[in-house]
C-alpha cells in the first residue's frame, strides 16, 4: 500500500471590511460588483491547475485565510473546499479553517460556513477592551467578541481565537486579566501575538509621527511571561512561539504543515505556495492584485506571478526558520545542507539558547525569546 504525500491548502480571500492600521498583509477594502464572485471561480480553477502539477496527495487541511474570508458567500466557500476534496484524497480527520472577524454579521452566517465544510474556526478577537479595540483599528466591540465566541462554539466543534498585546501603556497585571476573560470563551486554541509595528502600515506612520510609543523590549519581554504563565496554568501548552493548544489534538494542523516543512498549494491573491515535485522544493507566488490573480489563471490556468525552485541551501534555511518555532524543534539531518558546525551548536547549547539533544535543534525558553537572533547565527 503506497502512503501520499501529505499536503494543505491555503486560501487567500484578500477582501476586509476596514483595513487594520497594524496588517500588512495582501489585503484589499471589501468590493462590490462581479469581481469577487470572478475571484472566487478562479481559485478554484487554480487549485485544479496545482493538482495536476502535485498529483495524488492526502489532503490533510484547508486553511481559508486573508483578509476576511468570512466575508464570502458561504456557497462559494463550499465550492472552494468541495474543490480541494474532490482534487486530492482527503484525510479522514481534515481539518477546514476559516478565518473570521466577530462582527455581528458574520456570525450570523457561522452555520452556513459550517454547512459548507468549515470545522475549525479562527477567531480574531485580538482583545476585550473596547477602548483597546478602537485603538486597534477593529470594526468590533468586547461585547461583539463575546457573542461571535459563543455563536461559534455552537456552529463549529473546534475554535481558535488571535490576540493582540505588548500594545502601549499596557501592563502584565491587566493583560493577565484579559487574557483570563478571554479564556472563559471556551477556545481550545488560543494564538496571542505581540504587537509589531510593519513598515508601511499606518501604525509605522503613526509611531513616526510621535502619535505613540510602543513597549519597549523589557516590557514585552514581562508580557511574554506573563502569557506564558497564564496560559500554562490553564492548561495550554506552548507548542509553537505564539501558538498555545489545550492538548495535542488541538494544535492548528495547518500551520503544523508550515512548520514541519511539509507540502502546501497557496490559492488566491499573493498567496505563497511550497510544493515538492521529482524530489525538488519550488516556492510559488500567486499575483498579488485580485485582478491580475483573475487573469493570470484565465491566462495560463495557475495564479502564479512567479514561481521558483530552491536549492538546498535555500530549502534547509526555510526549514529551520520554520522548525525552530516549534517545541519539537527541526531533526539536524533535514537543515544538513547549512553544514552547520558543531562547536557553533555546542556555543548556543552552552548559552542555554538551544536544548543539549544529538539529534535536533530545539530552542530553549530563553532561545524562544531570541528566535530571530538564534536562526541567524544558525543559518548564516
């Protein structure tokens, strides 16, 4: 009997009611009009196009993302993932993600998401402090946020929500605080990510202007703590850097495909694909404009702009910037074209930035608050 190739999906759906002034993301303000049913077509045309180029896979997971996919017509979220399903032989426990916000709008179409195949929910809530919320840019309140949590325990078995702290003035004692409120949601998944400020977003023009100042490092370093501690004592584990799972069984199967640097076809405007054929790793870019996506897949039937085939080198690097995120770390042999010397190893074991283990390369704690400084000593 001949095991498949594992692989996930990803779908970017690049529309959003208000655009976050702290995303840089691939997204656009939510359109009227033929272009998002035409969108919406094309995706599925293109993952038709990628299946022929990856052949018979086990589709393991269905990540629709954005953007705001929540905000499609669910029928065409059913054609999507009834599309992936048909195309690649589907795992008996697939997962099927949708990204949401928790307007009251949305929620209201939880079931016929649900109907459509969708079995996992992610949640952005990013926080419950209605002050915070306008701050941050977000078209919800707390009050919003708790009824959309509580909509999607009903419609979906599993739930997922994002937060947003390290955000100014605040301190471990309130974030603490939150963070225990918004547990009580019933989540089994809970994703809290420090607030960066991107380059070219409106909070870097902001932060320029002098408008505020972001937590300094020693601050977000005691929120970080703080997020751990609180989480742990709930019984959530830190399975990647801002990725916590009540259990093994509730860890985000797809970005476990990203980290274990496993197969993935990205569909959708600026979506970002990794696909191994004949033994060689490729990197795929799908056309970032909807429009242009549109007719890169009416031209050539693939939404790719350009797509790129990675050296070893450049396949072991994207490993291990993708390995180390996660506890279990990155088996040595599978980053064995970095050639990286043992005494550099044995240096950051001594440091105590990586764990003392022959046969991987796993961060420690301490390495887990430093990650971008350990994969650079590592890959370079």
């Amino acid at each position: 009997m001949t095991t498949l190739a594992k692989l996930g999906v990803y779908i970017h759906w690049p529309y959003c009611a208000r655009i976050c002034p702290y995303c840089d993301f691939n997204v656009f303000k939510d359109r009227k009009g033929e272009e998002p049913a035409a969108l919406a077509r094309a995706i599925v045309a293109d993952l038709a196009a990628q299946a022929a180029l990856t052949g018979p896979r086990e589709l393991v997971s269905i990540f629709l993302g954005g953007g705001t996919p929540s905000l499609m017509d669910p029928a065409w979220a059913a054609e999507m993932v009834a599309a992936a399903r048909r195309l690649w032989t589907p795992a008996p426990d697939l997962e099927v993600t949708l990204e949401a916000n928790p307007t009251d709008a949305e929620a209201a179409r939880f079931d016929a998401f649900a109907a459509a195949g969708v079995n996992r929910l992610s949640l952005g809530l990013q926080s419950l402090d209605d002050a915070q919320l306008r701050f941050l840019g977000r078209n919800h309140d707390a009050a919003t946020a708790v009824r959309a949590a509580e909509a999607a325990t009903r419609a979906f078995p599993r739930l997922s929500i994002d937060l947003i702290y390290a955000r100014p003035g605040q301190t471990p004692a309130s974030w603490a605080q939150e963070l225990g409120r918004a547990l009580d949601l019933g989540a089994e998944h809970v994703s809290p990510y420090q607030l960066t400020i991107e380059a070219g977003t409106a909070f870097d023009r902001a932060v320029r202007r002098g408008q505020f100042t972001p937590p300094g490092a020693e601050t977000g370093a005691e929120l970080f703590d703080t997020t751990q501690a609180v989480l742990e004592a709930a019984g959530f584990e830190a399975y990647e850097v801002s990725n916590h799972a009540r259990g093994a069984a509730a860890r985000s199967r797809h970005n476990l495909i990203y980290w274990q640097g496993q197969d993935y076809v990205g569909a959708g405007p600026g979506a970002h694909g990794r696909i191994t054929i004949g033994g060689v790793r490729e990197a795929t870019y799908a056309a970032a404009r909807p429009a242009d996506y549109i007719a890169r897949v009416a031209e050539i039937g693939l939404g790719f702009a350009t797509r790129e085939i990675l050296d070893p080198r450049e396949a072991a690097q994207e490993r291990l910037l993708s390995g180390l995120r996660i506890v279990e770390g990155v088996p040595l042999a599978e980053v064995a074209a970095l050639e990286i010397p043992p005494g550099k190893i044995a240096d950051l074991v001594g440091l105590g930035l990586l764990a003392d283990d022959p046969l991987r390369l796993r961060a420690t704690p301490a390495g887990r608050l430093v990650l971008d400084r350990l994969t650079s000593e590592l890959a370079t």
